[in-house]
C-alpha cells in the first residue's frame, strides 16, 4: 500500500530498489545529474532503513509489535509532512519506513519472506510449479506465491485510496500499520520466534 501511494505521490518508488536501482542506471547513463542524486539518495535510505530496522529490533528484543510500531511512527511523521516543501523529507521517512519493514518479518517456518519485495517469491513460486508438473514438488511450494498476494491487494488498497483522497492517502497507509502493530501483540511469543532469520 505504501509503495503504490509513494510512487504515485513522488513517482518513484519507496520500497522497489530493483527498479530504482534500473531507473538510477538509465539517469546515469542519460547523464541525469539530478536523477543520479535522486534515485541514488532512495536506494541509500533504503539500505539504512534495513540497518535501522535491524538495530532497533536487536535493541528491543525483536518483539514484532514494536518493529511495526516503529515502522506506524515514521509513516505518520511522514504523512504529517506531505505536501509542499517538506515532501522530500515525507518520500525519505517513507523509503526509511519500507527498509526496516522488512525486520519484522525474514522467515516464517523456515521460509524466506520479503516484505516489501516479491522477485524472488514469484520464481520460488513458479520453480514450484515447474517441480509440481515434474511430480516433485516439495510440501507448501505454493506458499511463495502468497507474499505476492499480500503486495498486490496492498498496493490496489493504496491506489485506489490515492484516487479517492490523493496523497493524504499515506494516512490509511499509517492507521494501518498502527493496526497491525498493535495486533501483533496478541500473537503468541512462541509463533513470533519463527519469523526471524536469527
């Protein structure tokens, strides 16, 4: 949801390095000076917002609530900065926001799992369908295909929102994230201890 609502704010994206990281080659082969600082400045966010996350998660007993929480906090400063002159600092609390996502969930039952980031599940996805039409498909080889989902219905919610009330839709983006977080503090402590890599 806050990928599409940022890129349709910034037109770029907030949480899809691949393709900033193609955008800032084609600005660099274009010799796009500005472009070059732009994109190079998200993927850079980006990459410190996954550092953040990993040091706040260590440093709070990686309880997923908390992470999610810190994540609801910097959509909300960034939603309350939207707009005008502060819109760079807005797009740069949302990339932050999108990289320490990622901490609050690695693996679920020893799966990999990207948050904000579905390449790699859509080819475990169809190397599982390959192997399933060979008849050796492992057990739970389509559960990659369910981040997937998760992103699209995601980022549909927040476009359809853009729409309706424009870029005042990273609001809902942060009411949401202020949901799950607080949801997550009634998932037992037990199942919470897989969601980590370690």
């Amino acid at each position: 949801m806050t990928d599409a609502v940022g890129f349709l704010i910034a037109g770029d994206f907030v949480s899809f390095m691949s393709g900033n990281t193609t955008r800032l080659a084609v600005a660099v082969g274009g010799v796009d000076p500005g472009a070059v600082l732009h994109l190079g400045l998200l993927v850079l966010v980006f990459v410190l917002g996954n550092a953040g996350g990993v040091v706040f998660a260590h440093f709070t007993g990686r309880r997923h609530g908390v992470i999610v929480g810190l994540v609801a906090a910097l959509l909300l400063a960034s939603a309350a900065l939207s707009g005008g002159e502060r819109e760079l600092a807005s797009i740069i609390l949302l990339v932050f926001a999108m990289g320490a996502v990622n901490v609050a969930m690695e693996r679920v039952e020893g799966h990999a799992l990207g948050v904000t980031y579905v390449s790699g599940a859509l080819s475990r996805f169809g190397r599982g369908l390959g192997r399933k039409l060979l008849g050796r498909a492992t057990p739970n080889w389509w559960f990659e295909i369910v981040p997937w989902c998760g992103m699209l219905s995601g980022a549909v919610v927040g476009a359809v929102a853009f729409g309706l009330v424009g870029a005042s839709a990273i609001w809902l983006s942060a009411a949401w994230a202020c949901v799950i977080a607080v949801a997550s503090l009634a998932i037992p402590a037990r199942w919470r201890q897989q969601y980590f890599a370690g």
